[in-house]
C-alpha cells in the first residue's frame, strides 16, 4: 500500500529564498460518497490521478499515477465541474529533504504554505526559518477543502 507521510506549515514569504523555476499546478476533485480524495492534477506538462485515504495523524494511504494531460483537462472540465485549485510549486532542498512550497492563486491568493514529505512519523528534519506554525491535520488546509472554502473567505 502507498502511504504518504507528510508535514504542513505556513510560510513567512519575507525569508523566503529567492522564487526560481516553479511548476503551475491545477487540480481538481471528483465528489466521492466517503471520505476518500479523488483528485485529477494537471502538474506542468504532466496529468496525474490520485486516491487518497483519510488521514490517521501525519499519513494517509495514497495512490498517484501518470495519466495524459488532455485526459486530465478533461476530467477537471467534466466530472470536476470545471472547479480547481490553482498553485505553484516551488522546491527547495533542505538537509536530506525535499520542501515543497505551494503560493496559491485565484481565490486562494495569500496563501503560502510548505509540506515535506517524511519516511517516518517519527522522522527529524531539518526547519528552514522561512516554516512558521504547523498546520498539519488542520483541515481548512487541505487542498480538497480550499476548493469550497477558499483562503479569501475566512
């Protein structure tokens, strides 16, 4: 089983390392009758199907594959009634991790929040001083919830 491990914070923009070579990101949701994510992401060039469980603490099972940009378009046109999240991604190594910084758009515009993907619950890692407050399991944050919540309603 796929399972992703992975921490939330909000960022201060102003210690922010310089913004180089980051990937628009568009994604959207399909309505499931349980508490299972069905999302359809269109990352540059790329289209991608995930499933994703509920979250248990900092993990939740996740399956993501490669699909065809054009399917993915037209799966978010279609059976994600045309409603996204837009974002760009920047990536930043730290120490021996990955930090992905999402600088969201459209409704969402302001905020700016960095995940990290871990290999453990347990897992140390190195905090750049641009990651303030935690907002893991804080649901608002989740990508899914920001498409009927937007960040400029709260």
């Amino acid at each position: 089983m796929g399972i992703e491990i992975e921490r939330k914070f909000l960022v201060d923009v102003s210690l922010l390392p310089e913004l180089v070579a980051g990937t628009y990101i568009s994604q959207g949701y399909v309505e499931t009758a349980s508490s299972t994510v069905v999302r359809i992401r269109v990352k540059g060039n790329i289209g991608y199907l995930t499933l994703k469980g509920e979250s248990t603490g900092i993990a939740c099972a996740e399956y993501e594959y490669e699909i065809p940009k054009a399917d993915a378009k037209e799966i978010i046109a279609t059976l994600c009634a045309g409603k996204t999240v837009e974002k760009t991604r920047y990536e930043y190594p730290v120490a021996n991790h990955t930090w992905e910084v999402d600088i969201f758009h459209g409704e969402n515009q302001g905020l700016i929040v960095a995940e990290i993907e871990l290999g453990a619950e347990n897992e140390e890692f190195l905090k750049p001083d641009w990651v303030m407050e935690e907002v893991t399991g804080q649901t608002r944050y989740f990508n899914s919830q920001l498409l009927n919540h937007p960040y400029a309603t709260w």
